[in-house]
C-alpha cells in the first residue's frame, strides 16, 4: 500500500488542488513524534485567505481513516502518523510477494540509447573511464525497471588525429615484438613518449595529423595498424568489462561513422548552415555563442562531424524516445552545441537529447591525466580491491566455501558503489583502502547487512508464511517504512538519471536494519517470530535488488 498516496487522497477530498500538486508538497517531519506525513497549509492561505493554522485545523477535524493512528494539526500543519502494524503487514506483503520486482513500475516506454564508457583504443582502461561505464550501466539497469528499454553503446575512442600520432609513435620507437607481448602498455609507452617528444619538436604533431589524414584517406598500412590496435584493445577492454559485470549492445566506435558524416556535412550546406571561418567550415549558433566547428581547414572531421552522423543514425537505427551521453562535465559546451545544430537542422527530436555529466575521480587531489602520464589503471585498482577483501575474509570468515568468488563480489563491487554513492556531479578522491572497509558508507557494508539477514534465514530454516505480518515496534516499523519507500526511490532516480540516489538509501536501509537486529531478538520462538523472518526477508529481497541497480553483486555469505 503507498501510505503517501493515501494522504494525498485524504487531503484531496478536503482542498482545492491538483493531486499532483498535493503530491508535491507532502512532506516528511523531521521528528518522528510528530508523525509520518505532513501536508503544509500555506499554500491554502492566498486561497482561501484564512491563517493556514486554522486551515490546517480545518481540514484535520474533517479526516479521519483507520490507517492512522493520528490525523492533527500542528501549527499550519496537517500531521498524518501511520498504524504501525498495518504499514509493516502491507509492506511486507508487497515485497514478498513481487520479490525482485518490488518497485517495477510503467513510468515510460521505448528505446534509449546510453552512449557510456568509451575508452580510446590502445590505451589502458584508467579510472577515468570507471564512471561513464558505471554510472551509465547503473542509469540503463533502473530505466529498464521502470519499463523503457536501454540500448547500452560504447562508443569507442578509435578514430581522430590521436590514432595518427600513436601511428608516428609507433612507426618512431615501437616493434611488433614488444607489442604483441604486451599490446596495451606499450601502446600507452609510445602515445606517453610522443607528447613528451612532440614538447621539445613540435614538427612531431604535423607528423601525427598527416599520419591520420593517410587513415582518414583510405591508406592500406595506415588502416592495418589502426585494425590491429583497434583489435588488441577490446580483448583488454572486454575483459575488464567482465570484471565489472557490464555488457554492451553495441561497440559501434567514432570510424564506423567515417563514411557517415559527409552526407551529414552535404546536408548542412544543403540547408545553408556552413559558413567558412578561418578556412574551416562551421555551424553559427549565434552572437554569444562559439561557432560549431564541423571541418578543419585541411577537411579532415571532428569530433562534432562524427557525433551528429551518430546521432542521426541512432534516431534512424533505435527511433529512440531519449538518447542519453554519459560523458565528463567539461564536455557540456560540446553537447550542448550538438542540440543546437540538430535543432537548426530541422531535428526537434533533438531536445529528447540529454547529457549526463559527472565530476572528476583525483588522487591526493589531483586530476588524473593519460597524457601526461598521470594515471590509474583500472585494472590494477580491481585486483588491489579484490586481495584487500580476501585478506578481511580471511580474518572474518575463515572457513568461507567459496572465498575467492566472495572476495571478487566484494572487492569490485565496492569500487563500483564508492562511485555510484556519490552525487554524480562531485568530484571526489579514490583511497583504496577507504573504499574496501566493510564499515562506514561503504558497498561492503550494504553486502555484509544483506549476508547478515540470509544468515538469520538459514540458522531460523522455516518457511514464511503471509499471515500476521503486523509487527509494532519502531524498529521494525523503521525498516518497513524504508522498505516502502523503494518504489519511490527508483522514480527518483530513473528521472534524475542519479544512481546515488538508490546507493543512498541503500546504505540508510542497511543502518536501519542494523539498528532492528541489535534491538530486537529475532529468532525467538513466539507469535511474531513468522513476521521477524518476513521482515528479514524483505529486507534482504530490497537490498539485493538496490545492489543490482547499481551493478554490484549481493552474496549470501560473507
């Protein structure tokens, strides 16, 4: 049963105003004693023109309803406590009856693109990249529970003038030999060595365009090393990709739309919108904007020509309902200038475009740069995280069964939920060490309370019956009422496009569990025990769901 709706119900047969409205103004007390729900009057006084203290007293004299225990005024206030027993029965009922699917909802429909992750080939995956793939992956898992169906793109980093400079790297200091023992780190060694050099002979860089102009141009030795880099790249890719549990629909890169953007620039010049500037060609958006640079001077493509034929070719491909771009912050100006060109285009399906940006992952502070060297590898933080957890299940749990699985579960997923329990947009700085505690804010923590509540069920082997699930205390009824609120969670997230919001309460339902199974003893054998272990169950059905959300794996023991 959604109690919030109920007041909103209530409060609807008493006031002029749009449920929805009402909706929106319902409020949570912050003290408990004061209640569950409370329905602000002020709105009420321009209408009515009467002191909302008396509006409020009003309307609560007017409602009553046996799934409160109280209905008062308080001050300009309509108070609502709920009865305890029933919002426990009803909640339990729900999540065990829906299991996993408790908070499925048919919030929209269609296709949604996510262009996520996108590393550049022949580089290691650093954490850098760690964001876009989680944070897209988490957003695609929730949209789906709310009924649209994401479309998970990586859209590689294989094709720009970076690809001739690793090209004239290659060719200046690589061997064959040496890459295919170790592609990637070498790969990186000579792309690191390239901006080195190219500071003290900038002749380098002309080096590195022509080199790609050749690739862009069709040249046979060009492309052969571009294919093998392109190559040994998503053997790495994919299987760190397989670390962190996250799939792919498409691996459709910048070069597959090579022989996409002309029809996309001759489009643009067929409806009057390239001009030439400084012998480049661009889109002018205005006064006060910077131009949209389509063309170089040379004629070779950016990445706004690439960006525009994908766009086009998704609307055309997945006839999309929203396409999402997973991508840092500092690319906002560029998306931004990607709608405003569509728009100009004649594409009003353009404004279901949307960005979603995020902050920046530092080290002591300090920015993490592939270029200059400055970088944390992916793949060296998962096995870091992996052996770190081993060594706390080793001390905690000795005798674990299958310790190695448990320790991977634990490890990468509290690298993956340390990103997601973060506002999406703030920046924050990586410690290890901080992120594998299994206490405090952490994705272990969540993992522990969730193996806790699977142990309570397997010492208690008893099946859980439907009936009297009433339970009164506050420690149950606290749990409950976070149990209640998951639906609305996942809303919340799905429409903010903001996985911190289900890590979050993922971590206020553990604590609160927490806090039930220090005050309550569980496994005593009376008339609620059946509710006790239906509280329990709920309780671990939610946060293996919430986990699931996030991309992290929930085992059943610790």
């Amino acid at each position: 049963m959604d109690f919030k709706q109920k007041v909103v119900d209530l409060v609807s047969e008493q006031v002029d105003l749009p449920k929805e409205k009402i909706s929106m103004l319902i409020e949570r007390p912050k003290n408990p004693k004061m209640g569950d729900y409370a329905f602000p009057a002020f709105a009420l006084a321009k209408i009515e023109h009467k002191n909302p203290a008396l509006i409020a007293k009003d309307i609560a004299e007017k409602i009553s309803d046996d799934n409160f225990t109280s209905i008062q005024a308080v001050g300009p206030y309509v108070n609502f406590a709920i009865d305890h027993a029933k919002l426990v029965n009803a909640t339990l009922n729900d999540v065990l009856t829906e299991k996993e699917h408790f908070g499925d909802q048919k919030l929209g429909e269609g296709n949604v693109p996510i262009d996520m992750s996108s590393p550049n080939i022949a580089k290691p995956m650093s954490m850098g990249h760690l964001r876009s793939t989680v944070i897209g992956n988490s957003i695609a898992k929730t949209l789906e529970k709310v009924g649209y169906t994401p479309i998970k793109i990586n859209y590689l980093g294989d094709y720009g003038t970076q690809f001739g400079k690793l090209i004239t790297a290659y060719r200046l200091w690589g061997n064959e030999e040496d890459v295919k023992k170790d592609p990637i780190t070498n790969l990186f060694h000579y792309y690191v060595k390239f901006h080195e050099e190219a500071e003290k002979d900038p002749k380098l860089e002309d080096e590195g365009r022509a080199a790609f102009k050749k690739l862009e141009n069709g040249d046979e030795e060009e492309i052969k090393l571009w294919k093998w880099f392109r190559e040994v790249s998503l053997q790495e890719f994919n299987r760190i990709y397989k670390e962190l549990g996250v799939t792919f629909d498409s691996y459709n890169g910048e070069a597959f739309f090579n022989d996409k953007m002309q029809p996309v620039v001759d489009e643009l010049r067929e409806k009057g919108l390239l001009e030439e500037s400084r012998g480049a060609q661009v889109v002018n958006l205005g006064e006060d904007e910077n131009p949209a640079l389509i063309l170089k001077s040379d004629g070779s493509s950016l990445y706004m020509t690439r960006d525009l034929a994908a766009a086009l070719y998704r609307k055309k491909e997945y006839d999309f309902v929203m396409s999402l771009y997973v991508a840092g912050g500092e690319q906002t100006g560029h998306f931004k200038q990607l709608k405003q060109v569509l728009k100009k285009m004649g594409y009003d399906w353009s404004d279901n475009i949307h960005h979603i940006p995020f902050g920046l992952i530092t080290q002591g502070g300090k920015k993490l740069s592939t270029r200059k060297g400055n970088v944390v590898f992916l793949d060296q933080v998962l096995k870091d995280a992996v052996s770190l957890a081993e060594q706390q299940i080793e001390e905690k749990n000795p005798n674990l069964s299958n310790k190695k699985q448990v320790a991977h579960d634990v490890g990468v997923g509290a690298v993956v939920f340390h990103d997601l329990k973060n506002d999406r947009m703030d920046n924050f700085d990586f410690d290890l060490e901080e992120v594998v505690r299994f206490e405090g804010d952490t994705g272990p923590y969540v993992q522990y309370t969730n193996a806790r509540a699977q142990s309570i069920l397997r010492k208690a082997n008893k099946e859980i019956s439907m009936d009297n699930l009433g339970l009164n205390d506050d420690w149950s009824f606290a749990v409950a009422k976070a149990l209640a609120d998951f639906p609305a969670i996942v809303e919340k997230a799905s429409e903010k496009f903001e996985p911190s919001i289900i890590a979050k309460y993922a971590l206020d339902l553990s604590k609160k569990f927490n806090k039930y199974y220090a005050n309550v003893r569980i496994l005593d054998e009376d008339d609620q025990l059946n509710a006790r272990l239906a509280l329990v169950q709920a309780t671990s059905i939610v946060l293996t769901e919430a986990l699931r959300l996030l991309g992290v794996n929930a085992p059943k023991e610790m």
